[in-house]
C-alpha cells in the first residue's frame, strides 16, 4: 500500500489555474464589483471600498465613521442583495414597466427597503406594492425557468 509521505500534500501539486476556490472566490468578487454601480451612491462605495480596493471593515468603518461590526453586517446584506437573482432581472427589464412598478421594484430591489418602508416612502398603499412585488417575482421566476429549459436543451 503506498503511505503519502506527510510532509507531502495532494494540494501543494495543484497549480494556482487548477484551484477552483481561487477562481471562484475571484469571480464572485469581480461580479459583486460590476453589480455594485446599481446601488446607492452610499452603499456603493462602501462595496468598492471592500471588493475592489480590498479595505478591511476597520478602515472603511474608521473613514465613514462607524462600527465595524455594523459596517460588516451592512456590507454583508448588500451582497446578499447584489447576489439576488430578481435584482438582475429588475434592472434589466425595468424600463418596460410602468412608472409604478418601476419605483417600486427600485425601492424594494436596488434600495433593499421592506414593502412597509416602501408604502410610506412611495406614498402608495401596501396592498399596491405587494402586487407589484409578487407580479415582479413571478416574472424573475418564469425567466429563470424559461433560461433553465433552454440551457438544459
């Protein structure tokens, strides 16, 4: 039975092109860079200031003049935030909609608010955005479907 000498190790054999958490990890970041021009003026410095300047919490915290805790927390809804798939379709689509709809699907999707922050910031009734909101759902769900059988064909 051949025995792996412990001071070898199988990933030490691995070349920096073959390692997927490398690559991963490097277009994750590179897409949460892209997608960052569609948040707030605010929000989207703080993502560059950490993705593509490569700051830690406590500089970008010491500059803005906050918590680092808060700061990651914040940082780490603004990526789940980017991540979503419904944003993407948002910003691709929302020219077709009605104004309406457009302004809801930017204050739910772009600026992350809740359907009650919405209705009081819109000025619309909660019944309103949450149509809006289950229509706009429904529409990101049947593209990724529709996507989905295309790439399976």
């Amino acid at each position: 039975m051949g025995h792996m000498n412990i001071s070898e190790d199988w990933l030490d054999q691995i070349s920096a092109d073959m390692d997927l958490r490398k690559k991963r990890s490097h277009t994750l970041t590179d897409s949460i860079v892209k997608r960052a021009h569609w948040l707030e003026p605010d929000d989207r410095e703080l993502v560059l200031a950490m993705f593509r300047d490569g700051q830690s919490a406590q500089s970008i915290a010491k500059r803005f003049g906050g918590c680092p805790r808060h700061l990651r927390r914040h940082i780490k809804k603004l990526v789940q935030r980017l991540s979503d798939p419904r944003i993407a379709y948002v910003i691709a689509h929302h020219e077709q909609w009605s104004k309406s709809r457009r302004a809801i699907a930017h204050c739910l999707f772009i600026q992350g608010r809740s359907m009650r922050e919405a209705t009081d910031e819109l000025g619309m009734s909660f019944y309103s955005v949450r149509k809006h909101r289950e229509a706009i759902d429904a529409m990101c769900q049947a593209a990724m479907n529709t996507d989905q059988l295309r790439a399976w064909r």
